[in-house]
C-alpha cells in the first residue's frame, strides 16, 4: 500500500479571490461625498418643504409686481407723451420761413396767437406737474418753447428751472439744463449759468458730459475766469483722454491768452 494521498476528484478545490487592485480599493475607501450631499438635501427639504414653497410663491409674487409696475410705467409714460403730443398739435404753427432766419416764428402783434401760445405753454406745464421722467422734462421744454414764442422770458426761465430740477442725466438732462444755462445767460446771469454748467457736468455721462465741460470752460472764459478755464480743461482731459480734443486745445489756448492753432490746410470739409 502506497503511502501517497490521492485525491478525490469530487472535491471542489475553490483557488482563493485575487486581491482588489490598490486603486479599486482607494475608490471603495473614499467617501462618497454626491450621496451624502443628496441625502442632506433630502432631510433639509423634507424638514423644510413647506418654508420653502412659501419662499418661492413669495419670489413669484415679487416678479409678478416688478412686471406688472414696469407695465403701469410704461403706459403712464405713453399717456404723458400722447398729453404732450396732443397739446402741441393744437399750438399754432411757426412761420416755415422762420427756419432761414428770414422771419419771426410768430407775429408778436397778434394778440390772439400770443394767447393761444400762452395757454399751450400752461397746459405742458400742467402735463408736466402730472408727469414724470422723462415725459416731465421734455413737457417743461415744450413749455419753455411756447413762452419764449410769446415773447415771456421770465416764464420761460422758469419752466426750464422746474425741469432742471428734476435732476435727469442723458439727452433728457443735458437738453433742459444747457437751454436753462443759455437762457440765463440771455437774462444777464452769466454766473448762474456757471454753475447749471458744473452741475451739469457732474449729473451726466459720456458724451453730454464732454459737452457740459466745454460749455462750462467757454462760460468761465466769457467771465475773463481764465484760470478756472483751465483747470476745467484739464479736467476734462482727465475724465475723457479718448475724446476729441480740438476743442478743449482751442479753450485752453484762449485761457493762455494764445490764438488758436489755425486748422492744416486741407483739414476741413
């Protein structure tokens, strides 16, 4: 008999399971931070759902406001303009000549149309008290236009003043305070008119910026404040180096006491 082991072939010999590779075994030791994460969420709504449904019917309701006030604004200003357009259609009409210089817009001996312009001037400022924005601005120079017509220059000072007060920037804001400033350089106020410039200057953006800066350094000029001319140069070639130029080289010169540099030949048309 042999000492050796045989072996029975019904056994079923099971070779051990290889080892997890090293990166497999790193993935299955490391957190899984998007579960959790979800599973946070989960507990955070299911204990606040019903907060946050109220968070979100309020949000709802706030953009339904914002929408339907943006609505209100916009038909309270197409109602402004259409007051506006609705008085100046009834305005008497200027004499078409009066665009070459060769006549006066209105015959200052007609009694009866300076009345009609007068009453046309009340009702834009009416419309402009009534109003808001822009639509009150260009009402308060409609008003300014009408009185100048009747040859009412106080009045027309002041529809301008009440429109510059409302403080706007843009073409709205430039286009009421430059006529205020030259209105009040009319009536002798050449002072006032520096300031309104300055003001100006400061409230407005951009390209009316620009201009505000000129029209003030030209204003100071005009008052033989030569030194004050300058410095608004200077400040606005600070504010806007990218601007043109010739102007504010030409303001400068003449704060100087220097004639300005004649244009090259050829530079103009």
């Amino acid at each position: 008999m042999s000492d050796e082991k045989t072996e029975d072939p019904d056994v079923l010999v099971r070779p051990p399971a290889p080892a997890a590779p090293a990166a497999e075994a790193a993935v299955e030791d490391t957190p899984d931070y998007l579960f959790r994460a979800q599973l946070a969420f989960t507990s955070f709504y299911t204990a606040n759902g019903r907060y946050l449904g109220w968070v979100g019917v309020a949000a709802l309701g706030g953009v339904l406001v914002w929408g339907l006030w943006s609505m209100w604004q916009e038909h309270s200003a197409a109602g402004d303009f259409g007051d506006i357009a609705a008085i100046d259609y009834k305005m008497p009409k200027p004499d078409p000549m009066s665009k070459y210089g060769l006549a006066p817009a209105d015959d200052p001996t007609d009694a009866g149309r300076k009345a009609d312009l007068e009453e046309g001037a009340r009702r834009f400022e009416a419309t402009a008290k009534a109003s808001s924005g822009t639509a009150a601005v260009y009402a308060y120079l409609k008003a300014a236009e009408a009185w100048e017509r009747a040859g009412n220059a106080p009045s027309r000072l002041t529809a301008l003043q009440a429109g510059n007060a409302l403080g706007q920037g843009g073409l709205p804001g430039w286009s009421v305070g430059s006529a205020l400033a030259s209105a009040l350089v009319d009536a002798g106020s050449a002072e006032e008119a520096v300031g309104v410039y300055r003001e100006l200057a400061g409230r407005t953006q951009g390209f009316y910026a620009q201009q505000a800066l000129l029209s003030l350094a030209g204003a100071q000029l005009d008052l033989g404040k030569n030194d004050d001319a300058k410095q608004t140069v200077d400040e606005y070639k600070t504010r806007f180096p990218a601007a043109p130029q010739e102007r504010a080289d030409a303001l400068r010169a003449r704060a100087s006491g220097l004639a300005p540099a004649a244009p090259a030949a050829g530079s103009e048309g």
